[in-house]
C-alpha cells in the first residue's frame, strides 16, 4: 500500500472493494501461500523460511479459536487436522498427540456416517446463546460440576447426595443466575472471561514501530522442516 514508512492515522482511507481484496490476496500469497514457503526454503539463509511457518503456525491457531467459538465444525476440523501433525513433533505432547489423530479417524473413516455427523454437531454448545460464544461441551459440564460441588461444600442441606442430585443437579444453571443477581444487587462486579480484545490506533502505531527499528529474525537458526508441505501441495 505504500504506507510502511508511515504511522496509522485516525482518518480511515477510502480503497475500492476490489483493491482490498486484491492486497489481501497478495499478502495471503507472499507469506502465509505454499509458493512462498517454497521460495523461502530454497534460499541460503533459513531466517525467512522460519519466519513464514511460525506465521503460519499462529495463524492456526487465531484461526482454531474464531472457528470455535463461532461453532463451526468444519473449520475446527481443518484446524485439528494440521495440529495433529505438529502434535507429533511435540516431544511434550504425548497424550495430546496421540488422542487427536485418534479422533479425527474415528469421525471421519471409521464411525457410521449419521452417527458421526451427530457427534460433531455436538461438541460445541452455547450456553447463553449468544452468537459466537460456543464453548466445548466438556468445558461446559466441567462448570456445571464447579457448582454442583460449590453448593455441596457451601450448603448444609447440600451436603445430603440424594437432595444434591434430585434437586440441585437439574436446577444449577438457575441457582448460578440466582447467585449472579444477588451478587450485582449488593454491587459485587463479576469480572466474565467471556470478552474481545480490541486493539487500539496506539498499540498499532507501536507495534509497527517496533517492527521497523528491531529484525524478527536476528539470530541463524536451523532451518525448519515444513511438516504442512503435503497438506498445502
């Protein structure tokens, strides 16, 4: 765009549809294309080619979080496809390395088709629903049994396991919603981890500051295989 010496300003430029569309897909193709990550590994120094991984990497993972709490199964499943050939070069990652091929062959090649099919759209679930915030459903039990035990450890009468089945178990989210109010009617604030970052003019101007005085890449390192070159080719 011609702007990479120049800080960000509050007046927003006024570019045709086709233009942005254009820059996005040259950027799409410079550092995040297979192309380019070809071109990258052919040179001599391995400093841009572990550049464009890493990039790519975290873009994996952006994009893994905007499709989950978005509820697409579809995305998300693309996503675990590329993270369980990373997992495996992950020495740490022993369980998660193995559960996740694991899974993705059982819902794709070895489970029926109509049963399959109900398994995915049932792992992500919105409890408010609110348009995206979908949360995984384990998540969602796990909070549930948060407050299951808050009231057996808080609760005299609580504390009989036939009443906290019968009674508390099938009512937890309504108890939550009944404690929240009392707590916003004594003026208690509840901090929600449900929340956007946003990013302001400043932070940007900063960042592409640093950008420009300071090399990503300052140190030669080993070049990096690119394990996704099948997957892309």
């Amino acid at each position: 765009m011609g702007i990479q010496d120049r800080s960000l300003t509050e007046e927003l430029w006024k570019i045709p549809s086709k233009k942005i569309q254009s820059i996005i897909d040259n950027t799409f193709d410079q550092y995040f294309g297979a192309q380019a990550k070809d071109s990258a590994a052919q040179l001599n120094s391995p400093k841009l080619s572990n550049l464009l991984l890493r990039l790519s990497d975290f873009a994996s993972v952006v994009e893994g979080n905007r499709a989950m709490k978005s509820g697409d199964i579809g995305r998300v499943m693309n996503m675990w496809k590329r993270w369980s050939v990373t997992a495996i070069g992950v020495k740490k990652l022993r369980q998660y390395s193995l559960q996740l091929p694991r899974m993705i062959i059982l819902i794709n090649k070895i489970l029926p088709r109509g049963l399959a099919k109900v398994i995915l759209h049932s792992i992500f679930f919105a409890p408010g629903g609110r348009k995206n915030h979908f949360v995984a459903k384990d998540h969602h039990l796990e909070n549930q049994n948060y407050w299951l035990k808050y009231f057996f450890n808080h609760t005299g009468n609580g504390t009989e396991i036939d009443r906290l089945k019968d009674i508390f178990s099938v009512n937890t989210t309504l108890l939550h919603d009944l404690i929240q109010k009392l707590s916003d009617d004594s003026g208690t604030f509840n901090s929600h981890q449900s929340h956007h970052n946003h990013i302001n003019l400043r932070s940007i101007n900063n960042c592409l500051r640093m950008t420009r005085q300071n090399d990503f890449t300052p140190q030669i390192e080993p070049a990096t295989s690119n394990c996704y070159g099948r997957l892309e080719g």
